[in-house]
C-alpha cells in the first residue's frame, strides 16, 4: 500500500494548489510541495533496505483476465529514478513560484506538473509492462497539457501537438511490442519478462517485439530521428522544460532500456540498433546545439546528445557501460536541470534568450553566472564535476567494444569528436551569455539578480554537481550500486570511480575534447556562417507540411463521400455491411443448420405481422411526422412485447421504458420542426434505399436463419448460470451480469451517457430557434400549458411512479429490474411533471442539477470499484451477505446495489439534463403561445413544454 502511496500522494498538489491560489502564491506553492514531500520523505524510508539490495513488491488485481494488474516493485532503479522525480520536482514547485507571472495561473501549473510527476512515478515503479504503459501514455497527455501551457501563443501550441503526435504513434508502438512480449513469454509481468531472457531472444518474433518496443523508448527519449518534437517543446514555460526535458520525461525512454535490458540486451540486433541510434543522436544533437542561438534551444539539443549517450551505452551490453549509464541519467539530470533554471532567470529577467543580445551577463548577475558557469563545466565534462567522471566511464566503455572487427575504432572517434562539440556549446553558453562584450537591446534593462529563493534551487543541484564530483563513492555510489543491481540483476561488477586513474586513453580522449572544443569555438564565425547556409532546416516547418498533407488527403477523402445527406451516408454504411457479408457468407454450403425451428404460434405470429405492418406504414406516411411517431411507437411495443414472448422481461422492462423516452425526445424536436416533411427522394434514391432495405431484410434473415439451426456453444451462458448466485449473489442473472460479471462495461456506458448528456446540454445552451405558432393546418397553439385535468392527474402519478420505480430497483437482483429500468422510470415521472407543471414548479421543489447528478453517479460507480482494491480484490469485484432484521426478517445486501445506484443516477441525471435542455427551447413567449418564464436558478433545469 506504501508504494501505491508514493505514486499517489503528488495528485494532492494536482488538487490543492488551484484552491489554495487565491491565499496567496506562497499557500499555492506550500499546497504543491506537500504532497512530493511526503512521498519523499516515504520513499527514504526504503533507502537501507534497497541499499542492502532488497526489493518491495505490491499486487492488486485489476484486469487479470488481461494481464493487467496493478503491481508495483520498488527496486534500486526505481529508487534513483523515483529520488530524481521527487527531488528535482520539489525544487521545480520552489522556482516556478517565481518564475510564473502574476497573469498566469500558478495552481494549474502545479496541477499539470504533479500529474505529470504521478505518472512518471507511475512508469518507474510499475511491475506489470501493460500498467507502465498506461502510465506512460499519460506522461504525454500531461506533458500535451504542459508544453501548451501559454495556449494562446501558436509555438506552444504547435510544439504539443509535435509532441503527443511523436510520442504518442511511439506509444502505439511500444504497446504493440509488449503485446508481442506478452505472447512469448505468456506473461506482462516485468519480472517473469526479465526472467525469460533465453526464450524472450529464441523466438521468431524477438525481432518484431525488439523494434516496436525500440520504437517506443527512442521516440520518448528523442533519439534520431524521432529527436526535432523536443527543441519545439521548448515553447513551454521553464520550470516545465527543466524538469520533462532534462529530468524526467525524457528520461523515460532509457529508463524503459534499462528496465527491460535483462531481457532485451546482449543480441547483435540489439547491439547495432541501440547503440547505432544512440551515436547518430550523440553525434548529432552535439553538432546542431552549438549553432542554436536560442538559451533553450541549445540546451535542448545538448539534451538530445546526452540521451544518445545514455542509449549508446546501454547498446554495449556490457556491466560497467550499464553501469555507466545509469550514472550519466544522474549526473545529466542534475547539471541540465540547473541550466535550464539558469535560462529561465536570464530570460526573466532580461526578456530575451538570444545569446546574441543577452552579453556580458557576469556584470548585473553574478550568484546567477557562477552557479550557471559550474553547471555548464559539468555538462562539458570539466574534472572535479559530476560530468568529468562519468564522461570518463563513457569514453573508457567505446575503446572495449570488439563486435566490429576492423572498424571498433568508429566508435571512440565519434564519441571524442561529440566531446569537441559538447565542450565547444558548454564553452559558448558560458562566453557568449556572461561576458562576451556588453548587452544589446535587452527588452529589459538593466537586469538583476532573481529573488533569493530562485536561485536555489539550482544552486542546490549546482552543489550537487560539485559533491559528486569531488566525493563520488560518498554521496552517489550506493545509489548507483542499487540501481545496477536491479538492472544486471548478478551483482554489481568491479569499479572504482574516482577522479584519476592514471595516464590512460579516455584521459588523452577527454584532454583531446578540451582542447578540441576550445578550438572549434574559436573558429565559430565561419562555423555559424556554413550552417545558416547550408544546413538551416525548421523541423516545425516540415512537420506542419506533412500534417497538412495529411489533412488535405483527409478532406478529400470526406468530401468524396460525405455531402450534406444522411440518406447517402446511411445508403453507404448498408451497401458495405452487404458486400462484406455476401463475400463472407458466400461460401456456406448449406444455409439451414440440423437443429429444428420453434413452431410459430399465433401469438408470435401475430406480434411479427403487427410489427411488419407498423414499420411499413411508418416508412409509407413518413412524410406527415407526427402520425410517423405513433406508428413507429407501436413498433416499439411490438418489440417489447416479443421480448415477453420469448422470457426476456428484462429486456421488456428497458425496451417499452427507452420507447416512452425516446416518444417525448422525438416530440419535443417535432416541435420545431414543419409538420410535412418535404418530397426529395428521386425515383432512383426510392429504387435504390428499396433495394438496400430488402437486401438488408432479406441479409438479417437469413443469418439468423442459419444461426438458429445450428447448435451454439452454451458454455459461456452456463458460467452466468452456475455462479449467478454463488459468485454475485443474485438470482437475476441479466442483472449480475450487468453489475458484476461485465460491471466494467457498464461503468462505461454510463460514463458514454453522461457524456452524451453534457454534450446535448453545451450543444443546445444558449441556442434560439424560431418557435412556429401555428400546427400544420394553421390552427394556433392551445394558450394554456398546463390543462388542470392533465396537471392534477400528472401529480397524482408521480408518486405512484416513484414507488414503482424504488420496488423495480430493489428487487433488480433477483429479479427483473434493475439500476437503469429504475432510472428510467423516475424520469418519466419527472419529464411528465415538466410537461404538465413547468420547470419552475418543480424547481422549487426538486432544486437539482442534473448534469452534476449524472457525474455523480458514475463516481458512485467508479469508487464502488475502486473500493474493492482496498481489500486485495480485483476492480468492480462484488460481495454479499444476507442480514436479518426483527419483523423484517432476512434479506440480502450486496455491494452491486451501490454500483446501481450510481447507474440509476446517472440515468436519470443525463436523461432529465438532455430533455430539460431541449425543452428549455421554447421557453420565450412567440405568437399565441404563453411560456412561463423559467425561475430555476438551475441553468440545466429550463422550461418544458
């Protein structure tokens, strides 16, 4: 329960913040910083145990049938990850209370910043690769919501919609690949996968499941050439871009390299695909940061290159480049996150992140130059820095690979020449930024050192830089140790990190990028000049292009088929469901099957012959809609009624009560509506909708035909049979069904109706429609709305509706009714007051929001499932006892009951809301009819008539 917790506990700073702002934004950020901060201070109470190697695993079921649980394992990899989520996010929340401007809303940045921080925590401590993934997708929903926080600028906007686009086709990818890695080794939990290394590599399919999953980890972690959606993320606020782009989101695509690398790693598949991916980006995001101009814009390329470090190292395969990794994704997290702090006070306070204007900072911010310049030294890799040390490890892990025979050597000479550019960018972001002459045309001027309380937080993790650095098997070595054991799994191989080991070539490697860099920066002018000529490219540019081909395809692909007319769209949809199923069906030797027909009887054959009868008049006098409705009403009865023909009373009940619904919603449009409905069907449309309802006809009937006559397989109705009772307590076993067996389903549907309920309501607020004042023949509307018989006799039923209602809800388990028969009562009962009485009469006596009663009712719902975790049982698990009560006597209560009512409520909250609303239409007094005014205060409770 504990690690459920650490995940957890940050949605408190998604909840309290936007009510603590109008406090005060120091309430705000204290609100945001509570939650992290007891999952911190949580998750160090694991730190002796996980250093003694230990690991904590926690189960609850969820979707087990799936494969999908919610297990969590905290391990030494998840500590370090977790450690630099928490830890960097507490000084984010501490320097986006300065950062943000009084006109931007601080509690929704903190919202959006600690769901993103759940569902980071939610990736790196999962234990089932189907939960990481759902996680996973909601780092980019949230990182969507981060990146386009400023929505009324068009980079921001454009830049999010780069980076759900990248990030989200990856996450189809990875889901793909893990569906695939699910089959081979018949499980999703991460520890058997991790476990099957040997038959994950045997299978036919390790290459497809290698890729997709590939795929998944480079896009997140914005390997080449899936890199250009992270420089144009760069549009969202800074504290945003120091912890998603150089901290944690990006993180989560190596994290995912290490996590699956015990199952995954060790292949020439793997070899040559990683490690080859992870030097191209290296090389490249190297390169292209020292021509950026833009603060951000070079640290994001930086960002890039050290990600490509990262995955080049995992390519090795080997323990100590694993090692060294993983040492990198700390140290780059610490010294990144400090410059892009550092960026965001400069461009604060200067109103400009243009190195080209923003010179000679050293002069009006020192404490902000000096922590800034310690940091961009340990990006460089400049000893006595955290960087120094694992750059060395790095440069010490090219010069032992040996799977390329003649040419290892490519591999040290990139990785050195990527460490000219590193220096020559670190060197240009100290130069260029604190000296470098004098400021030109600052939007603000003279700029000065930021409140106290920005600064630090990157001096912390400045500091931080330092202390690794100097006292590495101090301060960072036992967490490094934990991780690689969780990651290698056989113990920690033997290392020694310390700041010299002698005279050796990743010394020479490491002193020849110094001085490499320092050259290559010196010669920048005619550098900088080559690329604007020749190598200028706006990726943004490029994707919007693509996009827009994209939609314009789309377009005319909609307008070839779709042209204004229902008939048409209808006509295509049938002509389609034919053709698939004449080429399907067309090979079935024999139509009947061998099981014998029921003999017709003169009840159903009479049902079947009204039925016909009244759908074919419909379609004859469709013309004339109100005489349509009745008609077509007397088919919905018809159906009902064969429902009770054929013992279906549950289906009956629904049927005949969604018919009454659906009359008065069909009513109220018919409204405003002309009563005649035009003659435009051609004689071809006629021949044609004749043909494709015949066919449709002729189509239906013989499938069920053929079904009938064939035996069918019971198993499935004979489970719900069986443990009807015993597993759900009821004897109503379409009920059980509907509450238990397949309560997931209905959990959706009613989240689909509420939906569909607050839709109608948007879709018709605010909408004026002419209100005809005289019927069809120009007689003029009746001036009383509200005919006293038809009144008092509306009120005499309503509780009489309302008992019946309560007694088909509770008997709905053992027999037939239900949550939604009921719900569907009660709003008959409540739209006849409507239409009787007027919205104002029962506004004062039913003073409710529908809309919020609908979204209540699913969270009734929901949390009746969620409830069920409490106890270790899987989501929407059920339970029952039966109670006895002195004259009662006994009877049965079952937590399905709970689960229906929120069904019930949810009905009736989305029914009522989608009539009122449409009611609510002619509410104005037109021509000879007299609406009251509507009194409610209610918005969603208006007039009905």
């Amino acid at each position: 329960m504990e690690l459920l917790l650490i995940i957890v506990l940050p949605l408190l700073g998604a909840i309290l913040p936007p009510l603590a702002e109008r406090l005060g934004r120091n309430y705000c950020a204290a609100a945001a910083a509570l939650g992290p901060l007891l999952a911190l201070a949580l998750l160090l109470s694991y730190v002796p145990a996980l250093f003694a190697g230990q690991a904590f695993f926690s189960e609850w079921g969820w979707l087990p049938q799936l494969g999908l649980n919610l297990s969590l394992r905290l391990d030494g990899l998840g500590l370090m990850f977790a450690l630099l989520i928490l830890g960097i996010g507490l000084l984010v929340i501490i320097y986006a209370r300065y950062y943000l401007a009084d006109k931007d809303s601080l509690g929704r940045l903190y919202a959006l910043l600690q769901l993103f921080m759940m569902a980071m925590l939610g990736i790196v401590l999962a234990d089932n690769l189907l939960l990481l993934i759902v996680f996973w997708e909601l780092t980019s929903l949230s990182s969507f919501l981060l990146i386009g926080y400023w929505s009324h600028r068009s980079d921001a906007r454009k830049g999010a919609r780069m980076a759900l686009a990248i990030t989200g086709a990856g996450g189809l990818c990875l889901l793909a690949g893990a569906l695939v890695l699910g089959q081979i080794t018949g499980s999703y939990s991460l520890q058997v996968i991790t476990n099957s290394a040997e038959l994950i590599q045997s299978h036919a399919l390790y290459p497809v499941a290698l890729i997709l999953i590939l795929i998944g980890a480079f896009t997140k972690s914005a390997q080449f050439p899936f890199h250009f959606w992270l420089p144009h993320a760069m549009a969202a606020p800074t504290p945003v871009s120091a912890y998603l782009h150089s901290a944690t989101m990006v993180k989560a695509g190596v994290f995912l390299l290490a996590r699956l690398y015990p199952a995954l790693s060790g292949s020439d598949l793997w070899f040559y695909l990683v490690t080859f991916t992870g030097l191209a980006t290296l090389v490249f995001g190297a390169y292209t940061a020292l021509f950026k101009h833009d603060l951000k814009g070079l640290l994001a390329y930086s960002t890039i290159s050290h990600l490509g470090l990262i995955t080049m190292l995992f390519g090795f395969s080997s323990q100590l480049a694993t090692m060294a990794a993983l040492f990198h994704i700390i140290n780059h997290a610490t010294f990144k996150a400090s410059l892009f702090m550092a960026a965001g006070i400069i461009d604060h306070e200067t109103g400009t992140r243009d190195m080209r204007q923003i010179n000679g900072m050293w002069k009006y911010m020192p404490i902000t130059a000096t922590v800034a310049m310690v940091s961009a030294s340990a990006m460089a890799g400049v000893p006595l820095l955290n960087g120094f040390l694992s750059k060395e490890m790095f440069f010490a892990e090219t010069l032992q690979v040996e799977l390329m025979g003649g040419f290892d050597w490519i591999i040290p000479f990139f990785a050195t020449l990527a460490g000219i550019f590193a220096v020559a960018y670190s060197y240009r972001f100290i130069h260029d930024v604190f000296f470098n002459g004098y400021p030109i045309d600052l939007p603000i001027y003279p700029p000065h050192e930021p409140p106290r309380y920005m600064i630090m937080p990157m001096a912390l993790l400045c500091a931080l830089c330092l202390l690794v650095g100097i006292l590495p098997n101090l301060t960072v070595a036992p967490f490094l140790d934990a991780a690689s054991l969780a990651v290698l799994g056989n113990g920690v191989p033997e290392h020694h990190i310390a700041l010299w080991h002698g005279l050796n070539l990743p010394l020479m490697m490491s002193l020849l990028a110094f001085l490499g860099g320092l050259l290559l920066y010196s010669q920048r002018g005619g550098l900088f000049a080559f690329y604007e000529r020749k190598y200028r490219l706006d990726e943004n540019v490029e994707f919007e292009k693509r996009i827009q081909v994209i939609v314009r395809f789309a377009q005319r692909v909609t307008d070839a088929l779709e042209i204004g007319s229902l008939q048409r769209s209808v006509a295509l949809l049938l002509g389609m469901v034919l053709l698939v199923g004449t080429v399907e069906f067309w090979p079935l030797v024999r139509l009947m099957g061998d099981v014998a027909l029921t003999p017709i009887d003169w009840v159903s054959l009479l049902l079947a012959v009204v039925l016909m009868i009244a759908a074919l008049v419909t379609v004859i006098i469709h013309h004339n809609r109100f005489a349509a409705l009745l008609v077509l009403g007397v088919v919905g009865l018809m159906v009902s009624l064969a429902f009770v023909r054929f013992s279906a009373p549950d289906l009956a009940l629904t049927q005949i009560s969604v018919e009454v619904v659906t009359i008065i919603l069909l009513m109220l449009a018919l409204y405003f509506l002309p009563q005649q409905t035009p003659f435009e069907s051609s004689a071809g449309t006629v021949v044609r909708d004749i043909a494709l309802a015949a066919g449709a006809g002729i189509g239906v009937g013989l499938l069920t035909l053929a079904i009938l006559t064939r035996p069918y397989d019971t198993s499935l109705a004979e489970f719900f049979l069986a443990n009807s009772v015993s597993g759900g307590g009821g004897t109503n076993v379409v009920n059980v069904i509907l509450v238990d067996f397949r309560g997931f389903d209905t959990l959706g549907e009613i989240s689909v109706l509420a939906i569909a309920g607050l839709g109608v309501y948007l879709m018709l607020d605010g909408l004026q429609l002419p209100l005809p004042g005289t019927d069809g023949e120009g007689r003029n509307w009746s001036r009383d709305p509200y005919p006293p018989i038809l009144t008092v006799l509306s009120r005499i039923l309503l509780p009489l509706a309302l008992m019946v209602s309560a007694y088909i809800f509770l008997r709905g388990h053992n027999q037939p009714g239900g949550g939604f028969i009921a719900g569907l009562i009660t709003s008959i009962a409540l739209i006849l007051q409507y239409v009787c009485s007027g919205s104002a009469w029962v506004q004062q006596r039913l003073p409710v929001d529908y809309g919020r009663l609908s979204v209540f009712g699913v969270l009734v719902a929901a949390l009746t499932g969620i409830a069920s975790w409490a106890f270790g049982h899987p989501f929407l698990t059920t339970t029952f006892t039966h109670v006895h009560w002195p004259l009662v006597g006994e009877f049965e209560l079952a937590s399905a009951m709970i689960f229906d009512t929120g069904v019930f409520l949810t009905v009736v909250g989305a029914t009522l809301l989608m009539l009122a609303q449409l009611g609510r239409l002619a509410q104005t007094t037109h021509g000879a009819i007299a609406i009251h005014p509507d009194l409610s205060p209610n918005p969603a409770l208006k007039e009905l008539n």
